[in-house]
C-alpha cells in the first residue's frame, strides 16, 4: 500500500503528538516539518527521522508536494496556511481553535469544498472513553431527558505572572487565550449531545493580566488574550450548560456532568472513568465497552491515543471515501460560530442568538 505523504506545520504540540501520531500509522509517511525558528525545526527533524526542514511553509509546500498537510501552529496561522495547502492540493488537518473568526473559518470549509478535499478538525476530546461512552448514553436516553450540563476547567498555565511568558497564547491579534485553547474542545463536547447551541451569555475576560519573563532575556508584559471565561449556553429543548474555565491557578483539574431527569454522569480529565449517579445511591463506575477504549503506552502524553483515531479516521476518509469526523464542514465552522457569539455576548453585556451558516 502506498503511504500518503505528510507535513506538518508547527513544531510543539506537532512534534508530542501530531508527529508521533502520522509515523504510528501505516498509511501515512512523515515526510517534512515547517516551523518559523529554522535551527530548531532542523533539530526536531532529525530526531524524528524526517528529511525535510522549513523555515518558510510555503517552500515546503512547492518542494515537498505533500498529500496531507496538518496545521498546528498559532491560529492566526490556520487561515493562510489551510488555503495554501488546499491550492495546492492538500487534504488538511487543522487544529482547533479553527481560525480568527467565522469568516475565515467559512472560507476556509468553501476552499476545501471547492477543491474537492478533505478536511478535518482536530476535536480528538471526542475519543477519551468516558467521554465518548456519555454522548452514547445520552443518546439512548440512559439518563432520562438532559437538562443541563457543566464543565469546570481549571488550568496552572498563569497562576504567577512569571510562571510563563508572553507568548502568542497571551495575545489576541495571534489567536490566544483560554476560550480558543480549550472553550473549543468544551463547546464541542456539548454540541456533540445537545445539539447546536441556540444562545450564548458570556464573559470572557483577563483575570491575571501581567506576563512576567520566565529566563533571563525575556520580556514581560500584558495579556490581551483571555486568560478565563465563563459560558452559559442554551440549547433547543430547554437543556442549559455552563462551561467555567481559568487558567489562572495553581493546579490543573477538570469535571464533566451531564445531568438528566433520571441520572447524571460525570468523568474528569483523564476520559477513562465514567460515573452514573442517582440519588440515594451510591456513585456507579460504568464500564467501558471494547470498542471505546483506547491503548496507551505508560509514558506517552494523554491525548497521543485519542489522536490517534483522528488519524486513522482521516486516512479511511482519503483513501476510501468514508465521512470524516470531526469534519471542518460539520464541526469546525459551527463550534467557531459559538466562540464568535461568546465573545461578541461578552463585549455586549448581554444573552445572543449564535446564528448556524
């Protein structure tokens, strides 16, 4: 079977995960990096085992020919960077949050459209196993009819102001802040159950503003991406959810629940332990089915595995025509209606309709 060529755009979460997800797949051959600090993406190549190393994404595209290109680079990157790769040629994987704004992420879905590739969102949460056992029973009505959800996000990324420097997470003309980072993800997590949000009020805000260098050489400075944001969303059918998160604490911790009529479930950031709770019972540790499990090395990060059902779902999409998902059409332009309506509720003061394209 001939491999499928890939690029990678991007040389940090690219490198923990993306790099050793594509080489981990029979289908797919690693065949260059592009990253903006030249030594370094040279340094990562080789130990990777990849010839290629670019400075300029672009040079990489016209020498390489790459089938499939994946973008995990700040995200006032994805736009620029997907439309090259779609012009020429490319199936795409892009990382979430998916653009700047709705309207580049719209003509990024009509540029893959128009050239007849695939395209996907990289929403790799949605395999964590507990994760994914919920939006099943949720389905099946194991939990009597939904009516609210909420997920609590704490994350040590600026508990000090030299705890880590100004970067582009820290600023909103690249696409920073908490609620691109991981509002996304939690945004997605409850479409995927309820369905797309119909409203939004929000406040996404910079709780800790002050970016203090971390090494010598450094400078510091003054957030303008969000640091915390607290969403309360509205779906069709009456279910609300609250999604609270702050990246500005001294620890990391995540909780999911989902509650119903006749039960709530809930897992935490790990995704492999599902709870279903009933009042006047004791909490019940459900098991996972074989087919929702993920294998894990004992070293390797956490979302290596789930990433890796992206990849093998994106090569059946290529290479024998089955429907992707995550998919950019379907997910990707939709979660970014959301953030979009969020922030634009956040500046308002006020509860806003998110209008689908």
């Amino acid at each position: 079977m001939a491999r499928l060529r890939v690029a990678l755009f991007g040389t940090s979460f690219a490198r923990r995960i993306q790099a050793p997800g594509f080489q981990g797949h029979p289908g797919f051959e690693l065949v260059a990096l592009a990253g903006s600090d030249a030594e370094r993406t040279r340094r990562i190549a080789g130990e990777l085992g990849v010839k290629g190393a670019y400075a300029d994404w672009r040079e990489l595209l016209e020498r390489e020919k790459p089938d499939v290109v994946a973008i995990a680079t700040p995200v006032h990157l994805h736009h620029p960077m997907m439309l090259g790769a779609l012009a020429a040629g490319c199936h795409v994987l892009c990382e979430k949050p998916t653009a700047m704004n709705l309207a580049q992420a719209i003509e990024m879905r009509d540029a893959a459209r128009r050239a007849g590739r695939v395209a996907g969102i990289n929403h790799e949460f949605r395999f964590l196993p507990a994760r994914a056992l919920a939006r099943r029973l949720v389905g099946e009505g194991a939990i009597g009819r939904p009516r609210r959800a909420e997920i609590l996000g704490r994350y040590a990324i600026w508990p000090r102001p030299d705890s880590r420097g100004m970067t582009w997470l820290s600023d909103a003309a690249r696409g920073g802040g908490i609620l691109g980072a991981l509002g996304s993800h939690h945004t997605d997590c409850l479409r995927t159950m309820f369905g797309e949000p119909a409203s939004v009020l929000a406040t996404v805000r910079v709780d800790q503003p002050r970016r203090g260098p971390v090494a010598p050489g450094e400078a510091s400075g003054v957030a303008s991406a969000d640091d915390a944001c607290t969403l309360q969303y509205g779906f069709e059918g009456g279910v609300g959810a609250l999604v609270d998160l702050s990246a500005c604490v001294p620890y990391r911790w995540e909780r999911f629940e989902v509650h119903g009529e006749d039960a709530s479930l809930r897992w935490d950031e790990d995704g492999e332990t599902l709870w279903r709770l009933v009042a006047g019972r004791e909490p019940e540790v459900l098991p996972i089915p074989g087919e929702l499990q993920l294998p894990r090395g004992a070293d390797e990060p956490m979302l290596l595995a789930p990433f890796r059902v992206m990849v093998d779902r994106l090569h059946r999409a290529i290479e024998h025509g089955e429907p992707l998902e995550p998919s950019f059409a379907a997910d990707a332009v939709p979660v970014q209606a959301a953030l979009d309506a969020a922030r634009a509720s956040s500046e308002r003061g006020a509860r806003l309709a998110i209008g689908q394209p």
